[in-house]
C-alpha cells in the first residue's frame, strides 16, 4: 500500500475507535450511579462511624459538578468498554508489518497485560477505603469532612491507574528480555533497586500511616518482579539450548 492508502486506512480506523468510544461513553454514562456509589462507600462507612457528631459528605462545589463528574466517569469507563473495539483496530492496523515471531510476542504481551492491569486496579479497589478511613481519623472530632465530588474521583480514578500500571511493569521487563536488550541475569541483579522501588511507589500510592496497605502494595509489585526475573531467565535457557542445537558439531566442540 502507498503511504496515502495508509492514511486512508488509518483515518478510517481512527473513526471506528471514535464512534465505538462514544457509544462506549453513554452506555457508561447510564451505569455512573452504581459506580458512583461502590466508589463512595468509603465515606458512607467513615459518616455512620463518626456519628451526627461530625458530617462527613460528597460535595459538589459547583452547579455543574455533577455533570462534570458523571462526564469524566463516563469517558474513562467508555475507554474500557470500547478497548475491545479500538484495540482490534490498532491490531489490524499494525498486524501486516509484523512478522510471525512479533506477532506471537505482542499476543502474549498483550494477553500478560491485560489482566495483571485489572488485578492493579483491583488492588488499589481493595486498599483505597483503608485510605479513606485513616485519613478520616486526622479530622477533628466535631469538625465537618466535605470530599470534593471531582477531587475524589481523580483520588480513585489517579490511584487505581497508577497501581495499575505497576502490575504490568513486570510484563514489560520480560518483552526487554525476549527483545534481546536484557538477560535474565542483568533483570534479575537489580533485585534491590527492584525492592526500593516498590517500596516507594507503595508508600507515595498509600498514606504513610497506612502501613499494611503499604506493605501489600510493595509486596505484590515485589513478587511480580521476581516473577518476570524467573520467566526472563527460563526463556534465556530455552535460547541457549536452540542456540547450542543449532551450532554444527565442530563449533560446539
């Protein structure tokens, strides 16, 4: 193809993911309110704790924070519901300037990062009303609690993409291996920055009184990583020996 059939291609494809994207986008501004209300239990929860004493509400600030909200729910759900969609497309796109081996190594990457982004944003799901509990007890007995209804969503929204994206972190230490720019060997030896780091990003992601939320972060990005050291140098093997089957009797003598 020319390059202005590619383009042709490429606006057509651009437009399928556009339109799926905005029918993503209603479907999911229909169900923001079961979602609006998992999302704010944490609050529910902290408010029946603290009693009349102290309010504890979701505010909306502004006359049109409602529909803000409910928007930027909609756009982010409608990127998931439609990611079937518009991920195909790239695929398709992409696919004929590929060669099998690619081809085999962006399925499995794909296939290894789709659902370790989802038990990220699972995970950040599951200590996220730690957060909002402990964060709740600074707040001074008598004193009201008022969470910005758009602040918290880019609380929630912020915290379950950043853990999510650090599940598949792993997953791309193995493409750098089975791409030939690192050794299982040279993954595996920074083991301790590897440990630091997930130490670190567990304690930005959680409040510092939070230690268990912590330790469960930086624990799991811990064995993901080990987990991608281990599956790194079982591929190296699997490549010295096709390597050393290869050689003609002479060379390996």
């Amino acid at each position: 193809m020319s390059l202005g059939a590619h383009l042709v291609e490429l606006k057509r494809r651009l437009i399928i993911c556009a339109i799926a994207l905005v029918v993503g986008m209603i479907v999911a501004f229909i169900i923001t309110d079961p979602i609006l209300k998992l999302i704010t239990e944490p609050i529910r929860i902290v408010a029946e704790s603290r009693g009349e004493e102290s309010k504890v509400e979701l505010m909306f600030s502004t006359v049109t924070s409602g529909f803000d909200l409910r928007f930027r729910m909609s756009f982010a759900i409608g990127i998931l519901l439609s990611a079937p969609i518009w991920l195909w497309q790239f695929w398709a796109f992409i696919m004929p300037g590929l060669t099998r081996k690619e081809i085999r190594y962006t399925v499995g990457f794909v296939a290894a990062a789709i659902p370790l982004f989802f038990a990220g944003c699972a995970t950040g799901l599951y200590v996220m009303p730690n957060i909002v509990r402990l964060m709740a007890e600074f707040v001074p007995d008598g004193a009201a609690a008022f969470y910005d209804a758009i602040y918290y969503y880019d609380f929630v929204f912020k915290l379950l993409l950043f853990v999510g994206i650090a599940y598949v972190l792993p997953v791309f230490l193995v493409a750098l291996n089975l791409a030939g720019i690192m050794s299982g060997r040279a993954i595996l030896k920074g083991w301790r920055v590897a440990i630091i780091v997930a130490v670190v990003f567990a304690a930005l992601a959680t409040p510092p009184a939070d230690v268990a939320s912590t330790f469960l972060l930086a624990g799991i990005m811990t064995v993901l990583f080990f987990a991608a050291a281990g599956l790194s140098m079982l591929f190296d093997r699997r490549k010295a020996k096709r390597n050393a089957t290869l050689l003609p009797p002479e060379a390996s003598a």
